[in-house]
C-alpha cells in the first residue's frame, strides 16, 4: 500500500522533531520540526511558526531563537 510507504516515512520525519526549550532555564518553548516550530500553550492554543522564530521565556523573561 502506498500509504503505508508515505506513512512510514513521515514517521521517521517526525523523529527528526526535537524539543525548543529555554537555553537558561530549560522551560519547554516549543517542538521543532525541521523549518517549522510548533508552540503549545497551557491553556490548548497551537501555533505553527517558520523558522527562524524567536519567543521569550514565560518562566524567566529570556529571549531564546531557534
Ligand atoms: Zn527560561
């Protein structure tokens, strides 16, 4: 089947998603993956930004960019 094939292999990019976290304080910022950064908020808002993208740390005020 064709689509496993593609599934498979959008899996294997999935692994290529890394954690974004504040470089002071280790807060998670956001997850990479590849040109594109996926940010999560507490209360279920997603956003979906290109890189690069820059975002300041709720926990302790640090620019971070990624
Ligand atoms: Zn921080």
């Amino acid at each position: 089947m064709p689509n496993d094939t593609n599934f498979k292999r959008s899996s294997s990019e999935l692994g290529d998603s890394a954690d974004w976290r504040c470089t002071c304080c280790g807060k998670l910022l956001g997850r990479r993956h590849g040109a594109v950064v996926l940010v999560q908020f507490a209360r279920g808002h997603r956003y979906r930004v290109s890189r690069p993208a820059s975002a300041v740390c709720r926990g302790c005020g640090t620019l971070n960019e990624t």
